[in-house]
C-alpha cells in the first residue's frame, strides 16, 4: 500500500475516532432468509459466480522450487498445483486420465519427476502431460492416448499466492482472465511483498452454515465487542472502520487503540500497518488479514447449501519469524475469535431455519451492503454466459514466478 494511501486513510481514522462516527452505507437494507437457502440457489452461485472468480489455494511459499506441489479440493473438485521446471504454477484437476484414480493422494510434497499413478502407474510430468504408459505398445495405439493429458484448470500465481477458478476443464480460450479479477487489489498490494514471507501454519474447519453467513461475518466490526470480548478488549478501537470497494472487493481498516499516539505524529510519518488490521475481502470467498508481522488468509467455500469449510493459510513476514513466540500468541488469539466466528453463523443458520424472516444489514456494516451488490451484480452480468467443457480451461500463464 503506497505510503500516500497509508496517511489518507490514517487521517480518516483519526477523525472517526475524534468526532466518534464511523463509515457508513448510505441506508440500511433488508435482506430475505431465503438468499441463504437451496441447493438450486447454490448451484447458481456456483454457475454465475463462484466458478468464474478467483479463490486462494496456496501461498507461493509452498511451491517453492519445480515440483512442489499442493493438493486440495475447491467447488467438490480434486485438484493438483504445481511448480514446473520453467518456474511457473500449473493446476490440473487431480484424476488420472485413464480410468480416473486419484493421482496424488498427499496433501503436499515435491514430486521431481512429475505424478505416477498409484494403479496402473501411468506417468505424467509436471507440466500435465502424459508422459509414460506402461506396456503401451500392447495396450493403446497412438490415437487412444491422444488428448489423455491432465485436465488444466485456471490458475495464476500473483501477490505471493496462487489462485484458482474451480470451473470445468476442457479446451477454448479463458473468457475471463483470473488476474484481471485481481488487478483491483494492485495498487495495495504490489506493495505488500507477500510473496517473501513464509508458511507457518494453516487449518481447516467445517461448520453447518451458508457460505454466505461466513463471509458476512467478517465483513463488519460491529460483533468484535460482544463476540470477541477478548480481541476486543485488548486490540481494537470499538465501533471504528473504514469501508472501501476495491472493484468488486472489499478493503476494511479496523484501527487499534494505540493508532491514537498518531496523532502527535507528523503526517507524512504516519504509517497504517503497525497500528490497524488491514481486511480484504477478495470477492467472493477469500480474506486476507495484514497484520504487523503477519498475514492470514481465509478461504470459505461451500460444500452444501448449509454447511461450508473454512481453509486458513497463516504466513509470517521475515520479522514475524524473529518473535515466534509473539506469532504463536496471536495466531492462538485467531483461532480463538475464528472459532467464535463459526459459532455465530452456525447459530444464524439454526435461526433462518426455524424461523425465516427479513435480516437486517445495519449503516455501520457497509461490507455487507458492498458484497451483496457484487454478487447481484455479477450473477446477473454473467447469467447468460456459459460455464462449460467450450470455456474454461486453458491454464492461465501471466505472472507465474511472481
Ligand atoms: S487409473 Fe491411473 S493408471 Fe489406471
Ligand atoms: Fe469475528
């Protein structure tokens, strides 16, 4: 984040603490309980939004060298992505093109000489392509093996971390270029230098809630004293943010207390990352938190219409690294609040169940009112657009080694 940026938005801070407002939305709005609910409903986030749009799979740090590679399943499906020997990150769907085992069963590791089967040892490389077929001269003419590759899926490694669009394989151009979605974010983050911290930790937890719910509840301040009196009590200042749209994402600044001392501080010294959490919200699942020393990124996508998974990647800055101690205590401290999180959509989700009603997204919770009008918007602008084996498909190349 430019050092311009950091001073605009401390003094914006400064002066809701001074006068005692906060970022508002111009009205609040009401919003139906049956937005939460449906499989049919799902399936059309999935078609018109959740496919198209870039989620975080990993940090650049786990696919550190040619052959690394990760594994995890997005949108239902297996994945597999990995660095190859050109230094660029591609992703396959995780299934073998014979008869369709599983390829790599780890969750992580490095894999040298590409990925072999473990059932009839077919061999591909890193870059997907079928590499060895035992016995194949006895088994397969020439024709049959054509096209077997690994089935590509859309994947771009930028700002430190590598993203996916979950859609379905299959040839033709991309319509939609995975690092265009995140060309919003560039003026913050070319800055951040995510890209050379490392991976200390992640985790991974299922709840019975609408994927919605869970992004929701990090998209507003106003839980932070109730919920979390603990975070609350010792970090942040009550009832203060900063709301902005980043195209169809969300920036939130939410100040800590000792923010205050910079106020005797000149201006053009005044910098924003040691005295406030930095949220963004990359439309439509994904959170990162910029910390001090470290950086937390959260993944929420939905594996029915009422019950979702929650991957968390926490990654440390050079200097987090020299105060291990220090890191445990605040990713211990996120886990806490992050597990109070999951209990409240869970008990929104109990709510809406037995007792559908109207919700109500209040002036002070302008995250809430942002994303809502990017996933209207973007449903109704990509509704008519196909999602099928015509469209997606071809790994996306731009900023590979970034
Ligand atoms: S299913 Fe993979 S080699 Fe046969
Ligand atoms: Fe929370």
């Amino acid at each position: 984040m430019r050092e311009a940026t950091q001073r605009a938005l401390v003094a914006r801070l400064l002066a809701h603490i001074e006068h005692g407002t906060t970022d508002r939305a111009p009205a609040e709005r009401t919003v139906a309980a049956d937005t939460y609910a449906g499989a049919e409903r799902l399936e059309h986030e999935r078609r018109t939004v959740l496919r198209r749009r870039p989620v975080v799979l990993a940090h650049s740090s786990q696919l550190a060298a040619a052959g690394d590679f990760v594994t995890d399943r997005v949108d239902g499906r297996p994945l597999l992505a990995v660095r190859g020997a050109d230094g660029g990150v591609r992703a396959f769907l995780n299934v073998c093109r014979h008869r369709g085992a599983q390829l790599v069963e780890a969750e992580d590791g490095t894999a040298a000489k590409g990925f072999s089967c473990r059932t009839h040892a077919w061999r591909y490389g890193l870059d997907g392509a079928l590499a060895h077929v035992p016995d194949r001269d006895r088994c397969f003419s020439p024709a049959a093996l054509e096209g077997r590759d690994l089935l590509p899926v859309p994947v771009v490694e930028r700002y430190g971390f590598v993203w996916l669009a979950p859609r379905p394989s299959g040839p033709g151009p991309l319509a939609d270029p995975l690092g265009g979605r995140l060309a919003d974010l560039d003026e913050d983050w070319s800055a951040f230098r995510f890209a050379d911290d490392t991976l200390w930790a992640t985790d991974r937890l299922v709840g019975r809630f609408n994927w919605k719910l869970g992004v929701e509840g990090f998209l507003e301040v106003y839980h932070f004293r109730s919920l979390h009196p603990d975070m609350q009590k010792y970090v942040f200042v009550p009832e203060v943010a900063l709301f902005d749209r980043l195209g169809e994402h969300v920036r939130i600044v939410a100040p800590k207390r000792e923010i205050r001392e910079l106020r005797d501080v000149p201006p053009e010294q005044r910098l924003l990352r040691p005295h406030a959490t930095l949220v963004y919200f990359v439309f439509p699942s994904t959170f990162v938190f910029v910390e001090k020393r470290h950086v937390t990124t959260l993944r929420i996508q939905p594996l029915t219409d009422e019950s979702s998974e929650v991957r968390v990647l926490h990654t440390a800055r050079r200097d987090g690294l020299l105060r291990p101690d220090a890191l445990r205590t605040n990713i211990d401290l996120f886990s806490k609040v992050l597990a109070e999180d999951v209990a409240a959509a869970e008990s929104v989700q109990r709510g809406l169940a037995s007792a559908p009603q109207e919700l109500l997204f209040g002036r002070n919770e302008a995250g809430l009112h942002y994303f809502r009008d990017s996933l209207a918007q973007a449903a109704e602008g990509e509704d008519r657009a196909p999602v099928d084996g015509r469209e997606g498909g071809v790994p996306e190349r731009e900023g590979a080694g970034e």
